[in-house]
C-alpha cells in the first residue's frame, strides 16, 4: 500500500513538472507582454521595450526562465510560495489566486454535485424505461444539451431568467394558466417516469397534477415569495409534514415500506428533528453561525439516526440506522434551509440587494454586510445561474453514462439469479443493480470535472465571477506569463488529485480491483 | 420458459426485450434480414434505418448548401461567387434599426436576419461563420482522427514501453481542460489563417480517440485472425492496416463523429473568448462575444448564431449516435409487434 501510494506520488509529480513545463514553453510564445508598446506610438518606444524585456527577462532562454519560476512554485511545499506577479499591477499570484481558487471550486463542485445526482437520476431510470416514450425524451434532451454552447446559455441565463425572475419576485403569484400547465406537465413526466400500465400512469398523473396544483395554491395564498417564513408554528409544521413525506420516501427507496423498523426508525429522526426545531432556533442566536459548526451538526444529525436505527433494534439494525441516518441528514438540510428562509426577508430588503436577489454579475455582493445566514444566501443567488449553465455541460454526460451502465448490469447473470430467488424489483434495482451501474462513474467524476473547469472559463467570464476561469482568461489577454501558469499549476495538480482519489474510490467499491504496487 | 419482465416495460403479451424468448425471435427476424449481406452493407442497412440520423444527415447537407451557396466561398485560387446580394463584411445601408426584414425585393426581404450594429447583413455573417464551424470542424476531425488512430494502434499493438510512452503523452494532454490548451494555441495563432488554428485543435483533441483504439487494439490482437496472419507471413504493418484497423474502423467512425461535434462547440467558444478566431474571418462563437450586450435591444443578433450552432452540433450528434447503432452488434432494433407474432408463428412451424 506505501509503496502503491509512494510510487502513484512519483508519476502525480513527475506528470505536473513535464506539463507545467510544456505550458511554460507555449504560453511564453503564446502572448507578447511587448504588443502595446510596439502598437502604440510613444517617442522612447525603443527605450521602454528594451527596458521592460529586461524587467521581464524576455532574452533569456525559456527554460532559465521556467527553472526559476519552479524555484519559487517548490517553495510552497514549505510555505514560502512565489509564483511571480502580475507586472502591470504587481499583485502577487499567490494573492490573487488564494480567492479565485474558492470561488472556483464552489462554483465547480456545485455544478458536478448537482449534474451527477440529476444525472444518475435520470440515467438510471431512463434505462429501467428503455425504449418508451420517457426514455427516449431524455435521449433527445441529452443530445440537445451535449450541442448547446455554453456561452450562448449563460448569456441567455442572465438576460431572461434572472432579470426576468428579479421583475416577477415584485409581485410573485402564479396565474391560473401556469399552475395548470405546470401540474399538468410534472404530471406527465412523473407518469411517463413511473411508468408501468395505463391505469397506474393515470393514477400517478392525477395525483402529482392535485398535489403540484395544491402546492402552488399554498404559496400562492400565502405569499410564499415574498415571505418564505410564515410564523415560526406553520414552519415547524410544514417542516414536519415535509419530513415525513421524506421519511416515507427514503424508507420506500432504502428498505422498502415493509420494514416496519426502518419506517419507524426514520419517523423517530423526524420526530427528534420537529422536537430541536425551537431549541435548535435559540442555538443559533446564541453562537455565531459558520460553516463548521453547519457540519459538525450534519455529522451530529448522521449520529443520531445511527444511534435512534439501533435503539429501534431488530435483527438487522444496520439496514434501519442507514434509513434513519439518511433521513435525519435531510431533516436537518430542511432545519438548515428553514432558518435560511428567515433570513430572506432582510437579505432581499438589504439596501445592497434593492430587492433584485437573483444576481447576474460577480461572486458576491459587494460590501454586504450581515450574518453568516445573509451571506450564506447571498453565495446561493450568486452561484445558482453560473452553476446551473455549468450543470448543463455534465448533466447529459452523467445521464448517457449511468444510463448505458445500467443498462449493462440488468443484462448481467447476478440480476437474473436475484429476481429468480424471488426479491422485489425494488431490492434487485436498488441493492443489486444501482451500486454496480454507479462503479464506472467513479472513472467518468475526474474527467468531467476536468472539463468543467474549461467550462467555468466561459460562466465566469459571462457572469462576471472573480475566479482562476476569470484570472486565466484576463491573464492570457494581458499577455501576463505569472497569472497564466499560476492557473496551470494548480488546475494541473487539481487534475492529478482528481485522477488519484477516483482511482482509490474505485479500488475501494469494486473489490475485483486490487491496489497493488 | 419466460423471465419476468422487466418493470414496466412493454404492453402484456408482447415478449419483453431481455428475455430469452425475445432473443431468439430478435435474433431470427436479425438473422433473416442480414442473410448473405456483407458487414458494410449491414452497417449501412442499420444506419440508413435510423431515423435521428437521417434527419441529421439531411439538415447538415441542408444547412451546407445554404452557407457555401448563398455567400460563396475561397478554395485556393478559386472564389466561387454566392447568390446572396450582400458579402459577410460589407456595409449595407441601415434600415431603421436593422430589424429583420420580412418583404422587400425578395419574399423575405433584403435583411432576412437583420442587420448588426453598423448595417452588415446578418444572414451573410451567419452563413459565413456556419463556413467556418464546419470547415474548423472537418480540419479537426481529420487531424485528429488520424492521430489518435495512428497513435492508439501503435500502442495497442506493440505493448511494452511504446505502449507506456504513449499513453503519459495522452495523460499529459488530458490533465487540461481542451479549452484551456485551446486558448494558449489559439493566442499563439490569432494572426494565422483559420486552418492553421484548426490543424493546432486537432492537434490536442486526439486522446479520447487513441485511448479507444489502443482499447480496441488490445482486444484484436489476440484474435486468431491476427495469428493466422502472422502465421502466413504478413508484415507489421500489412496485419495493422488490413486485418485490424478494419475491425476497429466502427469504434474509430463513431467516436471521430462525436468528436466533430464537440470541436464546433470548441471553436465557437475559443471564439467567443477572444483566443479563436478574429476579425476579418467570421466566427459565430466571435459574434455572440461581440453582441451580447445587445441582447435586450437588438436579439437577433444574437439568437440567429446561436441557433445555427446548434444545429449543426446537433445534426452531426444525431449521425453520430446511428452510427454507434449501426456499427454496434449488441444493439437491437425493436421488431414491430407484427414482425415479431410472424417469427412466432415461423418458429412454432419449424419446431412441428
């Protein structure tokens, strides 16, 4: 294992010194720090190319250059970093890379969670619907979104659903049309996705069309837009509804409704979240709110469906600690998301915000300033547009994938001996079929996330985002050599990280493959 | 002896696919239809049958003849004029805003597509920059196409070390994001004509393909018609070129028809950038960076490249996705349920 590790090491390093070395080379003849000066027209033009040549050190060879510049890269591995500077505005690399590098990765993970969990979604049950009328509108959507350029979508992004979405929250309210319309048609995807015979999809279309009409209705009356936090009562008791459904949910999906230790299991963690959700409350005024407390109270909310699963008890008390760890996880997102709710109103009336919160340009608000709870929904209006055009890069991608893959694992012979020792189809889908089908992806998550930092140099040129996308683009058209490799070295050993942590997630899901030296 | 179905699929009474009974009645209905075909003719039978990809076929010749015809186009020497009135570049005499026109001399005007900021038809500068997509897409696919085929035989017929060196040179090029490759190439030719640019795209997008077909290589390889080949004296590279590469030319045909695709939607954004292509060639990519701002005054600027992007991505998608079809063994087409009750009631008649 050390030496399977020591050796995966060696190439990482060895792959991220040849392509920086290479990028080095061809960005140094790619820009010419020495264009404007020859452009423009100023009497000691000689003088001051001569001069910044020399500043620059553009007569010496590349590769001189590139071993110094290497000199200082090494120098972070014992914390005296020196990526050179920007010559125009002498900021330091280091400086401007340590913010872009958050930014970006926000704005990157953000977009593959989302695409891979869409997308195995749909990929997956697109494959159990092979050749219907549901399987083939994803295919058509796939292809579609494999062909739709970024760029165009992120622009079209900006001007129709922000403006159009900012214009429409002065006076939310959906009209009788739209609540038709949209009950109707999540009807009919929801239909078409369930599948099964005609009497079935009926009775599926009717009841998503009621409960999607009945819940356009409720925000509707109750101003939902405009004040998401209706009184702390009604919240508890949407949250506590809501968690219910959940728990039935996750329990149908996880063990199936016949577990009647599971079910309870999960109900109990809905319970125990509706009873912490006043103290819970008073907690957060009490502390000061940051993200590590956020997840060491996920982590808490795991530990306590673990514990409430084997208080339940039963023979297999594993199976109902996982349900009740997984509901009381999403329990606790909708405590989480409830007390961000309560901030809306004071987010949106912010003198900053003027009461267009779904943001079009940069990262964040500028000099907003407010709560941990203000800013944490000032990053979500930021990153929702940029992160969504982004999704649409993977999204069909993941789809294809999970699709073509379980495809591939229903056909194989574990599947038939699993259905003919008499399991339900719910158990050969989700037990048998669905953690094999989600293996390959393992290999897929490095590649896409590849392609969607190339992706993130066009979101975050369009919307304005100061990240490494931003940096590295405004770098290359300011013909600034630092700045372009400070990008390529860290979006290189981000690559190699990438590779090596997919590889031992797949090492550790598939004991067929061994780590071996 | 029937297996259950899978969930949801299929009316009741029809064998499902999957099943052992479907197979065989597939496979007879299969067997009945390729009888005494060759590959290629099978191939072509399956690609024609498909329906997204004859559409796409079409529309990419369609779209073709409209951008060549209507604006004209260079070959070396040669300058075939177009039957459009206005050239990509020149400037037309502003017709209030420039908004589509839908009459004038010609049923749908002499601004179809309305007109830019400082009077340039628009319908002349799609159609030009339609020229260049597909031209930078061809280039690509060639390019690329033969390097990643050279590359990944190489590899995968030699093994060892060649193996090894070759497949870090593809680690290498894959650790960055095309686009980002892309943008230092096409800074370092902005200056250069578009096929320079195109060759240098080629040049860093053939990984995907070599990967598959050293894949591919090592799998042929130690079939025994490669033995039989060697066996009877036939050269290194007589057994690649003519007992190989025939083989794997599906897996090469498909993946360079994706890979097409995805360099329309590489140039447009390399474009779009400012590291692709410039002023005086047409990008559509480059017109959408130019007009964004003028989206809420002037759309159709920007919704006419936009759209023309997309089909042609899309068109060349489709092909592609008929040809994984028509090349792949394992896919099935669904026999019609009429199809399938006759070779029931054929195979019941053998059996008595």
């Amino acid at each position: 294992m050390i030496i399977f590790f020591a050796r995966r090491f060696l190439t990482s390093a060895l792959v991220v010194l040849t392509s920086t070395l290479i990028m080095y080379a061809m960005v140094a003849a790619s820009i010419d720090p020495l264009e404007e000066l020859r452009g423009g027209n100023m009497a000691n033009k000689e003088a001051l190319m001569e001069r910044l040549s020399q500043q620059l050190r553009l007569d010496d060879p590349v590769i001189v250059r590139y071993i110094d510049w290497l000199k200082g890269a090494l120098g972070c591995t014992y914390g005296q970093c020196d990526l050179g500077e920007d010559w125009k505005t002498h900021e330091t690399v280091t400086h401007a890379l340590s913010g872009a590098i958050v930014t970006t990765l926000q704005l990157v993970f953000a977009a593959t969670i989302l695409a891979i969990i869409g997308g195995a979604a749909v990929g997956i049950i697109s494959a159990l619907r092979q050749y219907s009328g549901f399987d083939y509108s994803i295919t058509f959507m796939s292809f579609l979104m494999y062909s739709l350029p970024v760029f165009w979508v992120a622009v079209l992004a900006k001007a129709f659903l922000a403006i159009d979405f900012n214009d429409w929250l002065r006076d939310p309210g959906f009209g009788p049309m739209t609540i038709g319309l949209v009950a109707a048609g999540s009807g009919i995807a929801l239909g078409a996705a369930l599948g099964g015979d005609w009497m079935r999809r009926a009775r599926v279309f009717g009841a998503t069309a009621v409960l999607v009409a009945g819940l356009m209705l409720y925000l509707n009356v109750t101003d939902f837009f405009i004040r998401p936090s209706q009184g702390r009562a009604v919240d508890l008791l949407v949250i506590t509804v809501l968690g219910i459904g959940l728990a039935f949910l996750v329990t149908l999906l996880s063990t199936g409704l016949r577990n009647r230790k599971a079910l309870y299991s999960a109900l109990t963690s809905v319970g125990i979240g509706a009873a912490l959700y006043f103290p819970m409350l008073e907690f957060w005024n009490s502390v000061d709110a940051s993200w590590l407390i956020v997840i060491l109270l996920a982590l808490v909310a795991l530990g306590v469906g673990i514990a409430v699963g084997y208080g339940w008890g039963g023979p297999d008390w594993g199976r109902s600690s996982r349900t009740a760890a997984f509901t009381a996880f999403l329990m606790a997102g909708l405590l989480f998301v409830d007390r961000l709710g309560q901030s809306w109103n004071a987010y949106v009336h912010n003198p900053r915000v003027k009461g267009r919160p779904l943001a079009t340009i940069g990262s964040g608000t500028p000099n907003l300033e407010g709560s941990f709870w203000i800013q944490t929904i000032d990053l979500m209006t930021h990153i929702a547009l940029p992160s969504v055009t982004l999704v649409l890069i993977s999204f069909a991608g993941y789809t294809r994938y999970s699709r073509a893959s379980t495809l591939e694992v229903l056909n194989q012979d574990y599947i038939r001996t699993a259905r003919s020792k008499g399991l339900t189809e719910r158990t050969v889908i989700m037990r048998h079929a669905f953690r094999n089908a989600m293996l390959p992806l393992a290999s897929v998550v490095p590649v896409d996330l590849i392609t969607v930092i190339g992706g993130a140099l066009l979101t975050e040129t369009v919307f304005g985002w100061h990240g490494m996308g931003k940096m590295f683009v405004d770098a290359m058209s300011g013909n600034l050599q630092d700045p372009v490799m400070g990008y390529i070295l860290v979006v290189g050993i981000f690559a190699v990280i990438a590779n090596f942590v997919a590889d031992l997630v797949y090492a550790v899901l598939d004991p067929r493959i061994r780590v071996n030296a | 002896m029937s297996l259950p179905p899978l969930i949801g699929d299929g009316a009741p009474g029809e064998p499902p696919p999957g099943s052992v009974v479907g197979d065989t009645l597939e496979n007879a209905i299969e067997l009945k239809e390729v009888e005494g075909l060759s590959q290629g003719q099978i191939v072509r039978r399956r690609f024609f049958a498909h329906r997204g990809a004859i559409s796409g076929l079409v529309t990419i010749f369609l779209i073709m003849l409209l951008a060549y015809s209507s604006v004209g186009f260079t070959l070396g020497p040669i300058d075939v004029p177009g039957w459009w009135q206005w050239k990509p570049n020149a400037l037309t005499p502003m017709l209030g805003r420039g908004d589509p026109t839908t009459a004038g001399p010609l049923p749908w005007g002499s601004h179809p597509f309305g007109q830019d900021t400082v009077g340039r038809d628009v319908f002349a500068l799609v159609m030009k920059g339609t020229q260049t997509s597909i031209n930078v897409m061809i280039v690509i696919g060639v390019v690329a196409a033969t390097i990643g085929m050279i590359i990944g035989s190489v590899a995968g017929f030699f093994r060892g070390n060649i193996d090894q060196l070759l497949m870090r040179l593809t680690d290498l090029i894959v650790t960055f994001p095309v686009l980002v490759i892309g943008a230092v190439l096409g800074n370092m030719f902005v200056r250069s004509p578009v096929w320079l640019l195109a060759v240098c795209l080629g040049l860093i997008t053939w990984p995907t393909l070599a990967r598959l077909v050293r894949g591919e290589f090592l799998t042929l390889r130690e079939r025994e018609f490669v033995d039989a080949a060697r066996v009877s004296g036939a050269s290194t590279f007589r057994i690649i070129r003519k007992h190989m590469l025939p083989n794997a030319m599906g897996v090469i045909i498909v993946n360079t028809t994706l890979l097409m695709s995805a360099a329309v939607l590489l140039e447009t954004a390399l474009s779009f950038l400012g590291f692709g292509i410039n002023p005086p060639n047409v990008s559509l990519g480059k017109m959408i960076s130019t007009y964004q701002n003028a989206f809420n005054t002037r759309p159709w600027l920007f919704w006419w490249p936009g759209l023309f992007i997309i089909l042609i991505a899309l068109s060349v998608n489709f092909i592609g996705d008929g040809l994984r079809d028509a090349f792949d063994p394992r896919q099935k087409k669904i026999p019609s349920a009429r199809k399938m009750a006759r070779a029931a009631r054929q195979q019941e008649q053998v059996q008595e």
